[in-house]
C-alpha cells in the first residue's frame, strides 16, 4: 500500500513537472499583443503595416505614429535581437495622455518608485515599476520649453518576491 501511494505521489510529480516543462515559453509582457522574444516578422504583423517599422540600426527599429494599447504613440523604438527576439521596447505618448497612462499603470501594477531630478535647464520626474515580468520605466521631461512623456519596457532580471 505504502509503495501505492509513492508511485502515485511520483506519477503526479512528474505530470506537473511536464506541465510546466511543455508550458514554459515566452512570457506575455509589455503591452499587448506582444512578448518578450517575439521575431521581427512577428512584430511587424503585430503593428499591421511593414512600411510603419524603420530599421535605424541591426538591433533598433523605430516605428512613428502608431497605436500601442489603443493609444496614440508619436516613436515606438523597439530592440529586436535576431536569437532573442524583442529584448526592449520604448515609447514616446503626447504630454496630454500622461495622466492616463500613469494612472492605468498605478491602477495595473500598484505604487511606483519614483523621484523628481531638478536642474538648471531642464527637470524629470521618474516613475519605476518593477511587475516581476517586467521592468517599466516612465520619464516625464521639462526642458527648453517643450515637454516629453517617455516609457520603456525590459524584461525583468529580478523578482520582487525574491528580495
């Protein structure tokens, strides 16, 4: 009986650990409809137009006035890695969508870090999430009179519940 139970107990082991085995891949991240490690091709389906994504250097491609998340994006800069696919991934929203977005990542993904750089010319305001998937990074920047709301993903090399 006592063997019974073992070889069951190790049956449901090793189901589980398949499970997880066949389930590992790339992690959905970002924003959506796109992934951590996604190919070029892969991407380029994602924005709809092939002519929308300019290659500005062999790992940087950059695209201009398109929609992430249902929103107006003025660049979106991803970095695309031939073996591992998309690795970054940058977007410059108008002044005026700031609010929205900072709110949506509060309301996602909770309380940021966050700090205010003053200078002379120009000031920013940085706020840091870290999801566990992700690393987001939002810089809102005062300079010379004109004003930028950035953000950029990565994929996170440390987990918050492991610290």
């Amino acid at each position: 009986m006592k063997v019974l139970h073992q070889l069951q107990t190790l049956l449901i082991t090793a189901v589980l650990g398949l499970l997880l085995f066949c389930s590992a891949g790339r992690v959905d991240a970002c924003i959506e409809g796109l992934a951590w490690g996604m190919p070029l091709e892969q991407l380029t389906s994602h924005l709809g137009d092939r002519k929308q994504l300019k290659q500005e250097s062999s790992r940087r491609y950059v695209a201009r006035d398109v929609l992430l998340d249902r929103l107006p994006v003025s660049q979106a800069t991803f970095e695309v890695d031939p073996k591992q696919g998309l690795t970054n991934l940058a977007y410059e929203f108008a002044i005026d969508d700031m609010t929205e977005v900072l709110a949506g990542l509060r309301a996602r993904h909770g309380q940021p870090l966050s700090t205010n750089l003053e200078h002379t010319s120009h000031n920013q305001q940085i706020w840091v999430w870290n999801t566990g998937d992700d690393l987001i990074t939002a810089v809102k920047e005062d300079a010379a009179e004109q004003q930028n709301f950035l953000i950029s993903y990565r994929p996170s090399r440390l987990r918050p519940e492991s610290l």
